[in-house]
C-alpha cells in the first residue's frame, strides 16, 4: 500500500488509526504517566544491611562480600567466585591472567565498549567478529572466518541477558585452542540448557552498576572453575598479597567495599523474583509485538534462557515510510549521522509516554578510540545501530503499563506504515 493510499484510508503518516492520532501530533498519549526505561530498586532490607556495615566500622571487603561470592557462585553453578570494584574491573581480572599483550582476541562488534577496550588495556588486539541478525549475539561462524595463529582467546558478550549460543563457542575453542571469557554483565541468572552460565568457559564476569538487575551502587564479580586460574584472580585482586604484606605478584586493588556486598546480598535474595517478573514481561511484549507488523521482537538463544536486562526492538525499515515523509522531526542519536526511521518512530513513541533508549547507538567498529585497529565495518552490527531500540522491561512493570507499551507500540507502527 502506498502512503497517500494509508492516509485516505485513515491510517497513515500523520492521520488517524485505530489507537487515535499520533501524540507528537497532537493527539492524546497512551500513557498520561510516561513508563521508565530503568528501575532502581532499594529496599528497606538494602537500607538496613548498608547500616548496619557502617555501624560496625568493618567497611572493608569481609564476611557480606564473601556470603555474596558464594551464593552467586552457587546460582551461576559456577565454583568459585570474587567480587571486586566494578564490572570493567572484573573483566581486566578474568582478561590478565588468560591471554598475553599482543595476543589476538575474537570479540563482538556490537555490545559495550567495556567488553573490548579492556582487551586494549591489556595489550590484546581485539578481532571485530560480527553479529547474528535474530539474537544480536556474537557471530560464531563469522568469528572462525577471522582466527590466525595469533588468536588466543573468545572475549563474548551475552548481550541484553540473553546467552550467547555457548556450544558453539566452546566448540570453536576447543577446535582452536581457545580461552573463553563470557561478559555477562547483563545476564545475571541466565541460563544455558538448563545450567547455570558460571558452567561455561574459563571466566565469566558480571556487574552490578545501579541499572543492572541487581545493584551493588557499583561493583562487580567474576566466577571460574578453575583452581589455579581462581588464585591468580584472587591475587590480582588485592596487590598480589599471598599473606598480610607479603606480595608474590603485582596486583591491584580491585576489591569490593563490605558495605557493597551487604547492599547486593540483599538485592541477590529478591534477584529470582525480578528475574521471573522480567521474562514474565518479556512474554508479554512478546505477545503484543506478534501482532504488529514491521516490528520483530528479540530472538533468544535456543536452549538459552535470558535474564532480560534489555528488551531490543527491531524495526524492518522497508515496512515503513521514509524518514523524510513521516513528518516528524527527528535527530540520530549519534550526532552528524544521518536519522533513520527508527529515530523517528522512538520519538514518536517517547511522545506517547513509552520512554526507550538505544543500545548502541553505533557499532563498536565506529568508536574512534579503536579506529587504527578495525579493517572493516561488519554489516549486520551496522544495520543493528539503525533498526533496533529497547524498551522498558524492568521488575517494577504493572499490567497496566505492559498494556500501554503494546498499545502506544502498535498505534505508531500503524501511523508510520507504508
């Protein structure tokens, strides 16, 4: 169907369809109340654990961060587990130990800088693999396109929550002789065929910054199952220290305060709940985005099951009319690129009171700081930047505003469709 045939049939660029006219049209938004992207949760029980550290003066790493690295060791089903500072932290501890400075490193194209610029500051050349087109995860079969004899280790994102596919990446690196570190600092409980993600590879790593599932205010972790690559982390996270002031190594101090720890072992005892809230929302949105066409939800890993940190929309450009004609105007979020109709539909849908945000807003192969070391941009993490947006998909979700996002989703997807 053609635009000018929309409009005349009452749904189109600008004119009225089934849910009314467009709020940044004029018209009256779905949610009066706008949904939040993100929702920090601390408790009364958060409040009384972080008081109750203070009160006691002992505010360096000790017996909460210890009670933390066990319980989450034994959700992840992983054997030994350390927190530390913050997630980039975690990454330097897994990354020092496991590949040498000038090593070849696979890494995703697209997932945050943090997960490739710490192979940089370890010394390791980072290899941009590309993105599979339904999941957004790690490319495996691109990335085998890319190994030489200088390849040493897997540096993998389990994107948004959801899993990587981990078989065929332990595969590749059994194949290769390959370490494997898994990034999860968005996966917090996800799960890999029934088994905890700490199963897998020779390190993996979480954070907990305020918007992650659960918080600590910053901080981070790492798990492995090995017990000699398990001291060397715990060495490298405290100065090398092998007994009070005798140090074999050089460390640094990477350690997570008490207070941290208490915050999170409180926030870890309500964790199971958020994350069933969440893929109960996800199953929602999943249901509603069905219905909508030119919009595709996300695809998780088969056997995997997500944690939902992000719930990433994808938009089928060629299902909707052109930036310029869906007159509404329209900035990339990226400044100087040129604005996508993705773009647009976002801020047509914020104007309905369903707030989003881009994640990313561009591949990593387009970050400056890594200019010198990309040999080529990758297309599917170049049509990712243009076409997905998340949503909201946190624990503080009512029905009501799941309903809301299907409505206010569906009403511009018919207001912006060719």
């Amino acid at each position: 169907m053609s635009t000018t045939a929309a409009l005349a049939g009452g749904q189109g660029v600008g004119g009225r369809t089934a849910g009314g006219q467009l709020a940044i049209k004029g018209g009256k938004p779905v949610a009066e109340q706008p949904v939040p992207i993100v929702s920090v949760t601390i408790s009364e029980d958060d409040i009384a654990a972080a008081v109750g550290v203070m009160k006691s003066g002992m505010m360096a790493q000790g017996k909460n961060c210890l009670a933390l690295e066990q319980a989450f060791a034994a959700a992840s089903n992983a054997k030994h587990a350390f927190t530390c500072a913050n997630g980039t932290c975690a990454l330097q501890l897994a990354y020092e130990p496991l590949f040498e400075r000038g090593d070849e490193v696979l890494v995703p194209g697209w997932t945050y800088i943090a997960t490739v610029s710490m192979v940089v500051a370890r010394g390791g050349i980072p290899v941009f693999c590309d993105a599979d087109p339904k999941t957004y995860n790690f490319d495996v079969k691109d990335a085998e396109k890319r190994i030489t004899p200088r390849t040493k280790a897997i540096a993998v994102t389990h994107l948004y929550g959801n899993p990587v596919d981990i078989d065929a990446v332990q595969s590749l690196a059994a194949r290769k002789g390959l370490k494997v570190i898994y990034d999860a600092a968005q996966a917090h409980l996800a799960t890999y065929k029934g088994q905890g993600i700490g199963t897998f590879g020779d390190a993996v790593t979480y954070s907990f910054y305020p918007t992650k599932n659960m918080t600590t205010g910053e901080g981070g972790l790492v798990t492995v199952n090995d017990d000699t690559l398990a001291a060397k982390i715990k060495l490298l996270r405290s100065h090398g220290e092998t007994s009070k002031y005798v140090h074999g190594s050089i460390g640094f101090n990477y350690r997570m305060t008490d207070l941290e720890g208490a915050i999170g072992l409180s926030q870890f005892q309500r964790l199971p709940g958020y994350t069933k809230k969440r893929r109960d929302n996800a199953a929602v949105l999943d249901k509603a985005i069905s219905g909508i066409r030119g919009l595709r939800a996300p695809k998780i890993t088969p056997g995997a099951e997500s944690a939902y940190h992000l719930y990433a929309v994808a938009v089928e450009p060629e299902m909707f009319v052109s930036p310029e004609s869906a007159g509404i105007e329209a900035s990339a979020p990226t400044p100087g690129e040129q604005t996508t109709i993705r773009d647009v539909f976002v801020k047509a849908l914020n104007a309905e009171g369903v707030l989003t945000a881009i994640h990313y807003p561009r591949p990593l192969t387009r970050q400056p700081v890594f200019e010198k070391m990309v040999k080529e941009h990758l297309p599917v993490c170049e049509s990712l930047s243009k076409t997905l947006f998340c949503i909201p998909i946190h624990h503080n979700l009512s029905e009501r505003q799941l309903s809301q996002m299907g409505e206010a989703l569906a009403k511009v997807a018919d207001a912006l469709r060719i």
